[in-house]
C-alpha cells in the first residue's frame, strides 16, 4: 500500500510500503493511484514526495504477480498521471529504485538519491522490456548510447553513475526524505513543462543507423537467442526515431510479444529458483531454517593448483584471513604470485583495496592448526586425498570443517578417514573458482546439518549460488554431464561431425558446445576417470567388443583421441583443431573427420544425416532423464537445485530455465515418448530407459514445476 502525510507545511510525502521491497502489487499501484489523486486536490499540499519505507524506494514491479490474472491500476496511466501533475513531485531514492520502481522515478519531476542507491532497469533479465515508460524516457533524459547500455544489459548503476549519467539530479549522504522535502519546498513555484520527460526529444546521436546496427549485433552475439535484448533495442530505436506517444505504442506492443513467451515465464522461474536454493534440506529432515551455521574467522586451502588459488582469492575476497598451502616452496612461490595478481586485479575491477594481507602462504601443513575450515584442493586423486583428510585430522583444532573440493568422488570414503566424519563435507566449485557462480555443497550421510549450513553460508558470502546436494557419482551436474556426453560420443558414430553437434547446442543457447567444452577441459579428465573405472585401457578400443563395456554400449572415440596425445586446447588438438597448444580458436579439424570414417568403416557402421532436432533430443533428454533419477533418488531436494546447477555451473542458457524446467516447456509426454523411442532403437544404452519419477509425473497429468514435489516424495515413498 502507500501512505500519505502532509509535511513541512506544504509538502504531500507519499510512502510505500510493501515489504522486503516495495514491489509494486496491485495494492501499491492502488495506493499510489489514490494517494497522488488526495496530494493534488489537497490545496494546501504545493509540491509532493514519494519514497519507500524501510530505506528501499522500490524494487520494481511485483513479479509474483506475473503469472496470475493481473488487477489494479496499470503503471503506465499512473505514471503518466505523476509526470502530468501540476505540482511538482520528487523521488527520494534511498536503497533501490529498479524496474517499474525506476520508471515511477522518471514519472517523477525530480530525483533525489542517497549515496548508497543503485538503480536500474533489470527488465531485460526476466525476458521483458521496460514497459512503464522506461525504454521511452530514459533516452529522452540520458541520450540514446547510454540508455541502450542500461535497458539491454539490465545493469544497477550507483547513485554517483546515476548522478554523472543525469538520472538523478542529486545525490546525499544524510536522511535522502528530509533532502528530497527540502528540494520539494524549494521547487513548488517553478515550472514543470521541462522536467516532463515524455515532452523532450531523444538527444540525437551522430549516426543513428550505425549505432543501432552496432547495438543490435552486440545483443544477438551475446544474447544466445535470448529475444528480450533485441526487443529492448528494438524499443529504444523508437524512442530516438517517434514522438513520444508513438514510441509508447512500440514498447507495447514489443513488450505484449514478451511478456508471455516462455523465455519471459522461464527467466522469472530462474529469479525464483536461484531465492529457493538458498532454502535448502535434506533427506533427514534438516533445513536451512533449523540449522545455525558455525561462525568462520580463519579459513585454509590445501594445494594451490587452478582449483586452489581461485578458492584462495574467494575466500580472501569475502574478508577471511587464509592460510595457503602448497607443499613444495616453488610451487607455493608461484601460487602466492598467481593469487596476489587475481586479488590485485579483482580490487582494481571494484575499485577497493586488495586484501593481500589476508593470505598467508605455507609448506607446512602445520600452519592450518587453528584454521576453522579446511578446504582441501589436491588433485583429484582417492588416495591422495585419503592422505591428506588423515594428516589433517591429526593437525586440526578440534571441531574444524574440514571440506573437499572433489568433483565426484565419495564424500563417504573420504569422511570416513577422519575420526569426525559429521564435519566432512564436500565444497564443488567450477573453474576458475573465483569466477564462477555455482558451488555444489554436497552432504555425505554423516555430515551434519550445521556443518551443510556453514558451507552453504560461506558460499553465499563468497557471492557464489550454492545448491546442497547428496553424495553420488559425480553428484547432480557431472552425473547428468556424462549421459550427456555419452551421447554426444553415439552421434558421432551414427554420422554426425563435433562441429554439427556443438552448432545444434550452441544454437539451443549453451555457452559452448559439447566438444568445444570438452577440448577446454581437457579429455584426459575423463580419460583418468574411465580408466579408474576399468572401461579404458590402451588396446582396447580395438578389438571386437570395442563398443561394447560392462554390457552396454560404449564409444572408445574420446579415449581413442586420448591414446594419441589428442587432449584437446591445451595439446593443440582434440575434438578441433588449434593454431597451437593452448591456443583458443578452434577450427574444424580434417584430420578427424577421416579418423571418424575409418572408425564407423572399420565398426561397420553406416554414417548417416543426422539432424539438430535429434542431436536435442539424444543429448538433453538422456541428461534430463538423468536428472529425474537424481530427485527420484533424493540427490537433489527439487528440479529447482538441478536447474541453478546447470545455469550457472554448466552454461544452461537462462532463458531456458534450466534442464528440468525445459522438460515441462517441451512437456513431459513429449519427453517420455521421444526417450521410450531412442531407447527402442538403442537398447543397449540403459540412460535412454524413460525413469519411473517421469513415468509417474506424466500419469499424474504433468504437473507444472512447482508441484512436482508432491509426486517426487510418493516416489521416493515407495522405494
Ligand atoms: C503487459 C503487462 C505490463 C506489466 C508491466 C510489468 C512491468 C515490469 C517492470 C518491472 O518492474 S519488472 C521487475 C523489475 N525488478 C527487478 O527485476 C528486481 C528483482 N529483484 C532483485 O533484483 C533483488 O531481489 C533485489 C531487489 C536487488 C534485492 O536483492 P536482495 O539480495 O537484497 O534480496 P532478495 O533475496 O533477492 O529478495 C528479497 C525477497 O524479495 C523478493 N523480491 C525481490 N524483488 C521482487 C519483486 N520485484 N517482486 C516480487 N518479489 C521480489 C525476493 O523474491 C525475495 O523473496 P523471498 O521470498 O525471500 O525469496
């Protein structure tokens, strides 16, 4: 809602208020719409104000509300009604003021903002455009370039960017009411026609074409067919090109083509999904309202490699002070170089100080005695590791955490080395680990619930999204990568090149392609992981059950490449081919599209056209299928946690929401129907084989998202 008093004499403060941020609901917008009407036809009341309550403005419209059958006041009239008003109104931004919040501040005359507010308009991250007006005044206020580098990327800017930028026209550091009174009083006689945006035109930008065409190419090389930036564009070209009411109609009519796409419904299902996992529990029932995490004031890392170093500086990053260790001097010397120029760098980004001090670098593991969490980061390596949790466990004060950054392996074993196998957990980060977002957390069966919310705390102040999973082979995001990968391999045998089978998935919007991903990673990971597993050996790939492993089907190709030193970027050549070791650009390779026709000829296999539907289809519905094993299992609590998994640890492109919220847009029927068919056609390949939880979803009328718990816990009931 929004309430009105009168102050200072003449001065009509109108207040929302609609906690945690002012969302503007259909009661906001009402109160807003009635307490504007009472401050204008209030004869004493000469100028107005509208803040928000609780030191936030407005956080935009209430995206709750999206999906529902909207009601109350729109926002446009209502802004329109503000900027139209005969007295003069002030914004007094404290906090925030993003989305239709904004907009509502450029419907205002004036704008005040407190020092600490960020403002912005983040539309375009829920696969929508301003549409209160924002695409429309913005480039009228801060000319076209700068408008478009706001709307499209969805950016928050600082009070002083907004001040240098022109949004707002002052910026305090006390209480930013009482200024933006005091502003009121002294503006009620002046006249508004030039503070009415809409009435202005667009500064004209030197080459209108260029610019736009240039706008338009950056959005669709970075969008990833993602369509709301090129909408936002789109919508800006008609704010510089027709008069305001005209270029209104556009960003309707843009925004009506957005607003109920399944990009939109799967960009705000993301904004919800990434708030859940922060909600986590666990099999036994503990949660992260129940468990209170343990207070961290020191913090060590055991080995300095890539994985090392990057947990080094996010952990230094959030204010911890950290002890390194690295055995050998010279590699702790090389480390401690790599860490202080990534903590340099990372405090010139963000214009702070680097936090040097907070490292200290070591070679004795004595050094990590009063540490009050351990992560471990040596090579992923069973009995290394085995060795490690046992020196610690002699080393350590009593009571310390003590965390593996293990990609897949058994938290269980390596937990069960230590005399207290509840303080074990497992801390996934992706690489480099200062960078990326997601953080698997991964509770074994001893691990406490206080140890799961401790790790889960400390991701989120090391910024990272961090998702509590269960212990299993590969936990939820590698497991589900090797189906995926697997099939990858199959289709390469059926006929198709890595160059087609990365287009397809590139054009479905993933970062990189399978291969390409493969050549950046290294395919001697795998390698070492399959010949741990006993299904790679040198020779093997040869002989008459070369496609045949452990009764299934099985394709040598990656181990193959292996056995010629084919690694991938860091060799030079993999999957692709590069212009050196190391190199980036890949390039399609002809050495390896013969290697693969002697090995179908030599399988006797008969290439044939392989289209992008099935290389979709094979690669991601096995990978999905996967992913309804992993709830059946109770590996992960809801498709919520697997979905962020892949968003920000995988390069799942957003706009898709993610690999199980993708199934229910393909439906569930479809996906079931399309698996029971490649899994006739390719019986030995036991992922393909439909798994009871989707069964038992489609049979139960396929559910939207949010209600597929309820099946998953009959289920997991029953087994
Ligand atoms: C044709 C029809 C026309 C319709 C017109 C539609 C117009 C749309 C214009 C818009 O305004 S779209 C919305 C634009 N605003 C945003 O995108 C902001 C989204 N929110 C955020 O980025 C962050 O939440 C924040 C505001 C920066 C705060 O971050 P913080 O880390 O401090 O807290 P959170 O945990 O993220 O949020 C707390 C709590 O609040 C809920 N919430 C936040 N913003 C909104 C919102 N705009 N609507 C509804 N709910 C919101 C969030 O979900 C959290 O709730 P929880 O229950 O605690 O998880």
């Amino acid at each position: 809602m929004a309430q009105f008093t009168r102050v200072s004499g003449s001065v009509g403060l109108i207040s929302l208020k609609n906690p945690p941020v002012n969302a503007l609901s259909a009661v906001v917008r009402q109160g807003i719409v009635d307490t504007v009407q009472r401050a204008l036809s209030d004869p004493k009341v000469k100028s107005v104000v509208i803040c928000g309550q609780n030191g936030i403005f407005c956080g935009g419209a209430d995206i709750k509300e999206f999906g529902t059958a909207m009601s109350g006041p729109p926002l446009v009239p209502m802004i329109h009604a503000i900027e139209a008003a005969e007295k003069p109104v002030v914004a007094a931004i404290e906090g925030l003021a993003l989305g239709g919040g904004l907009e509502l501040a450029l419907g205002c005359h004036y704008r005040i903002a407190h020092s600490k507010a960020r403002l912005g308009l983040p539309e375009v991250s829920l696969g929508l455009l301003p549409a209160a007006g924002g695409t429309q005044r913005l480039p009228r206020l801060i000319g076209v370039p700068a408008a478009l580098d706001l709307i499209t990327t969805g950016r928050h800017v600082t009070a002083a960017e907004a001040l240098k930028l022109g949004i707002v026209d002052q910026v305090t550091d006390h209480n930013t009411v009482d200024a933006a009174v005091k502003f009121a009083l002294s503006v009620r006689e002046h006249s508004l026609n030039a503070r009415r945006i809409s009435n202005n035109l667009c500064p004209p930008p030197s080459d209108l074409d260029a610019l736009f065409e240039g706008a338009m190419q950056k959005v669709r090389q970075t969008a990833r067919g993602a369509v709301a930036p090129v909408a936002c564009v789109q919508a800006v070209r008609a704010a510089a090109t027709m008069p305001y009411t005209q270029g209104m109609e556009r960003e309707k009519e843009l925004m009506a083509t957005l607003f109920t796409s399944g990009q939109a419904r799967a960009l705000q299902y993301c904004f919800f999904a990434q708030r859940a996992v922060g909600r986590w529990s666990m099999p036994s029932g503990a949660r992260w309202d129940t468990s209170k995490p343990r207070p961290i004031h020191k913090a060590a890392v055991i080995g300095l490699g890539t994985m090392g170093r990057g947990i080094t500086v996010a952990l230094a990053q959030t204010g911890l002070s950290v002890v390194a260790v690295e055995t050998q001097e010279k590699q702790l010397m090389e480390a401690k170089q790599a860490v202080s120029g990534m903590l340099k760098r990372g405090a010139k980004r963000r214009g702070v100080a680097p936090v040097l001090d907070l490292v200290s670098y070591n070679c004795n593991l004595q050094a990590v005695a009063d540490a009050d969490l351990v992560i471990e980061a040596v090579f992923e390596d069973m009995d290394l590791k085995k060795k490690v949790f046992q020196q610690l466990s002699a080393v350590c004060k009593p009571g310390t955490l003590l965390c593996t950054n293990t990609s897949a392996l058994d938290i269980d074993h390596l937990a069960s080395q230590t005399p207290n196998p509840e303080l074990v957990v497992g801390m996934h980060f992706f690489a480099p680990a200062h960078v990326m977002k997601l953080l698997e957390v991964v509770y074994g069966s001893r691990s406490s619930p206080q140890v799961v919310a401790t790790a889960m705390q400390l991701g989120k102040k090391m910024g990272k999204v961090s998702v509590a999973v269960g212990n299993c082979r590969g936990f939820v995001g590698n497991r589900m990568l090797k189906p995926y990968m697997e099939h990858a391999f199959f289709l390469l045998e059926d006929g198709a090149t890595p160059e087609l089978v990365d287009q397809a998935l590139e054009e479905f919007g993933f970062a990189m392609g399978v291969f390409r991903m493969s050549d950046l990673s290294g395919l001697d990971v795998g390698w070492r992981v399959r010949k741990e597993d006993g299904l790679a050996h040198p020779g093997m790939a040869l002989g008459q059950a070369a496609r045949v492993r452990q009764g299934r089907r099985y394709s040598p190709l990656a181990d193959l490449l292996c056995e010629q030193d084919r690694f991938g970027q860091k060799t030079g050549m993999g999957w692709y081919q590069y212009d050196k070791p190391g190199g980036r650009v890949s390039r399609p390779d002809p050495w390896l599209h013969s290697f693969l026709e002697e090995y179908r000829a030599r399988h006797g296999l008969v290439a044939r056209r392989i289209d992008h539907q099935e290389v979709l289809e094979r690669c991601l519905y096995t990978m999905i299928n996967e992913g309804f094993r992993i709830l059946e299992d109770g590996i992960a609590a809801g498709p919520e946690d697997i979905d962020m998994i892949y968003v920000f640890g995988y390069g799942w492109p957003r706009h898709r929401g993610g690999p199980m919220f993708y199934a229910g847009m393909v439906g569930l029927e479809r996906v079931l129907e399309r698996l029971e068919h490649y899994h006739q056609a390719h019986p030995d390949v036991p992922y393909l084989q439909p798994c009871n939880l989707l069964r038992r979803l489609v049979a139960s009328g396929s559910p939207p998202i949010h209600r597929w718990r309820e099946v998953i816990k009959k289920v997991r009931s029953q087994l």
